[in-house]
C-alpha cells in the first residue's frame, strides 16, 4: 500500500510545500522581521526534505515526528512575530500551511501521535497571540482538517491492506488446500492402481477356487499382503524394479521391511529413480533372511540404507537368533543431486 500511495503523496506534498515556500519568499517584504521569516523557511525545508526523503519505511522515525512537531510551533512563533495584524496577515499566514504540511506528512507515515501534539502546540501559539478570531483568520482550523482528514484516510488504508493481507493469504491457503487435495486424490490413484496390479491376480484365483486355497496360495497371499503393505510404508523407496526384487525375496522366504521415514520427501522422483534401480541390485545379490530397507534422516548426505542380515538356523532353532546373526549386506547410498531441467 505505501508503494503505490508513496509517489502521489511525494507529488501532492511537493506542491504544498513549494506553494507555502512561494508565499514565504513573497511575505519578506511584508514582514517586520524578515530574517525570522528567512531562518523559518529553512527550518521548515529541511524538516520536509527530511520527511519524504529519510528512511523509506511506512512509519517515520520517532526522533523526525518529534522534530516536526517542535519546528511546527518554532516556525509559528518566529513568523507571527512578523505581523502586525493577525486578522489582515495576507502572505504572511504562509506559516500555517507550511505547518499543515508537516503535520500531514507526519500523520501518513503512522506518526499521528506527533502530529496531533504538533496542531495543540500551533493552536495553542496561535490562540495566545491572536486570540479565537486569529485562529481562524490565520487558517489553524483548515490545517486541524488537514491532520484530521490524514488520520482516518491512513486508517482507512490500513484497514483496506490488512484486508486485502488477508484475502491473500485466504487465497493461498485455499490454492495450497486444493494443490494438497489433488496430490492426496493422485497419490490414492497411484496405491490403488499399484495395489490392484499385485493382488487382482490372487483375487480372481480365489474366486476361482471358491476360496479354498493350497499352503502355496495361502503363502502367496502373505506375500502379497505385505507387498501391499508396502505401498503405505515404502512410499518413496519403490518403483518397479524394487518392487519386483522385493517379492522375489519373500518368496523365498526373506523377512523384507520397507520404511519410508520422509527423509526424501524433498527429493525429486526423477532424481530418486537412479537410487532406487541401485537398491534393485543389491537386493537382488544377496540370499539373506532379513532385508531391512529405510530412508535416512533429514539433512543427512545418505539417502536410503540396505541392511541383509542371515540367521544361523542352529542358533534360531536354540532361540539365539541375536548371537547367530551374519550382516550380509550393508548399502548407504549417497542422496541424489536435483535434477535440473
């Protein structure tokens, strides 16, 4: 919002000032005391040059806020200092637009606090000098107006931006929600797909058979139960060549666990195909009776670790699997570069 208001407020503000400056240089000869005039002018240019052109934020320092409103009341008392007839000051009055300048700067860049002590303090000059009358042969309650019209206009933008802030943010969580939804909707489409490939086959044989399956089927269906499973857990780490060499090992009888922890969650599925036709391999070598598969954590340079492990059958028919355990297979693969397109 300060963005686009910035430059017609530079460009409203600049005339204002230029015009006051106009009516300054004009008053001198008016004035009783020019060389109060001349020191007003320029405090009040700096103050102004300071207000558009330091620190571009929305809301202006704190120190520059005080400093307007005190060069507001200073460059009331040096120029009416100068005019001998409040009620008949002409040019000479060009004080109080140079202050309403200010003041209406002071109040757009959230600085209204200050803005408001610098009117009191003008007004109350102003009162004290010429009276009620003055006060509005000079124009204090035009500049009040001015201020005035700046407060609730910088509110009404406020509220405007923190409203369109939220219609934004509105909008990207409903685009986020919908892109999650089609993700999750896709996501479905492919374990669905994948799952009735493995088990549409087992499927039409128990109907077949009207369900009274053989030791083999029944060991069929274990296996295609746990490939199933697989397409939850495993996620990341199957595709084809996994999935195959996964089955082949528990037809043999291997223990097989696929555990996807997310740690490759932000790896590209283009990048992860190399990773995984690797892992293929390497199941494919081994004979062991335990194949453990799982993604490293997040933030580690490895991406997935192979483990095969075969078990002493002396030691497992005496229950000591632990001690007769033989590490077979141990594979860190490294996590894949992105891909660049």
């Amino acid at each position: 919002m300060i963005r686009v208001t910035r430059p017609l407020l530079l460009m409203l503000a600049s005339i204002a000032a230029v015009a006051a400056l106009g009516l300054g240089v004009l008053s001198l000869t008016q004035s009783l005391h020019p060389e109060r005039v001349i020191v007003a002018m320029a405090l009040f240019a700096v103050c102004f040059g300071l207000s558009i052109g330091l620190d571009h934020r929305a809301e202006m320092p704190n120190w520059l806020a005080g400093l307007n409103a005190g060069a507001t009341s200073a460059i009331g008392l040096l120029c009416a200092t100068g005019v001998a007839d409040p009620r008949n000051a002409g040019d000479l009055d060009w004080y109080v637009g140079a202050a309403g300048c200010l003041l209406v700067v002071t109040t757009f860049r959230r600085q209204s606090a200050f803005a408001w002590v610098g009117l009191g303090l003008l007004a109350a000059q102003t009162l004290l000098w010429a009276g009620v009358g003055g006060m509005w042969a000079v124009g204090v309650p035009t500049v009040a107006l001015w201020v005035g019209v700046a407060y609730f206009g910088t509110r009404a933008l406020d509220r405007a931006m923190r409203d369109v802030q939220q219609f934004a943010r509105a909008e990207r969580e409903a685009v986020e929600w919908q892109a999650a939804q089609e993700a999750h909707h896709s996501e479905r489409q492919v374990r669905l797909t994948q799952t009735s490939r493995v088990a549409l086959p087992m499927l039409r044989h128990i109907l077949s058979v009207d369900g009274e399956l053989d030791a083999a089927a029944q060991r069929e269906c274990r296996v295609l139960e746990q490939t199933i499973r697989d397409e939850i857990r495993g996620r990341r780490l199957l595709n084809a060549a996994v999935r195959d060499q996964v089955i082949a090992a528990r037809r043999r009888g291997a223990f097989v666990q696929v555990l996807d922890d997310g740690g490759l969650d932000d790896v590209e599925p283009a990048a992860m195909e190399p990773v995984l036709d690797r892992m293929a391999e390497a199941i494919a070598g081994v004979q062991s009776d335990r194949i453990i598969i799982r993604t490293a954590a997040k933030g580690s340079e490895k991406a997935v670790t192979v483990v095969g492990i075969s078990i002493d059958p002396t030691a497992a028919a005496l229950g000591l699997e632990d001690e007769g355990e033989e590490v077979d297979l141990w594979l860190e693969l490294d996590r894949p570069v992105p891909v660049r397109l």
